[in-house]
C-alpha cells in the first residue's frame, strides 16, 4: 500500500467547494486503486491536504499513469488557477499501520 500526499494553497478568494468542483474527476476507472481524502488546516481554511490511499505497488504505478493521465491532466488544468503550487507531493511505502486503541506489537 501507497500514499500520495499533496499539501497546496487555495488562491485567496476560492473555497473548498469551488475547488473541490474543479478537482473532481470528469471519468472513472475500474478499478482504480485510489481513496483520497481532503482536509482543510483548522488554523489556516486555504490550507488544503490531500491522501491519497492508492492499492497498488510502486511497480504498478507507470500502468495507471499511462490510463489515468489524459483524465489527470484535464482535471491539472481545471484547478491550476485555484491552488498556489504544491508545498508537499510525494508518494510514500507505507511501513506500519498502528491502532493506538490495541496493543503494539513490536
């Protein structure tokens, strides 16, 4: 399991709503091996955060760039007026998955 994470700036003037209108796909894809989640920083409402939960292994990832792209690029196109550029994208191996409510093992 992956995780893309993304922090970026909505321009002043634009909410989340707007953005998030822009920011959503105009086509899916079985079986797509993404879950995103957004969040807005409590202190800061134009500070947006986006995971992405992606299913997949790191080998994986050219095979769903090449189908996903030509989506993935309108929907670029569609926000790059609303955000500011990105202070954090990277993709990250996630090594452990702890519930602090059970025991840790070690």
């Amino acid at each position: 399991m992956l995780i893309g994470a993304m922090v970026r700036r909505l321009n002043d003037g634009v909410d989340y709503a707007t953005f998030r209108e822009a920011w959503l796909p105009d086509e899916q894809f079985a079986g797509d091996p993404r879950r995103v989640l957004s969040a807005i920083d409590l202190a800061d409402p134009q500070q947006l955060m986006t995971v992405a939960l992606i299913d997949a292994s790191p080998e994986q990832i050219p095979e769903w760039v090449d189908r996903i792209g030509a989506s993935e690029q309108r929907r670029a196109e569609r926000i790059k007026g609303l955000v500011g550029p990105w202070q954090l994208n990277n993709t990250y191996r996630i090594v452990a998955d702890d519930d602090f409510a059970l025991p840790i093992r070690r």
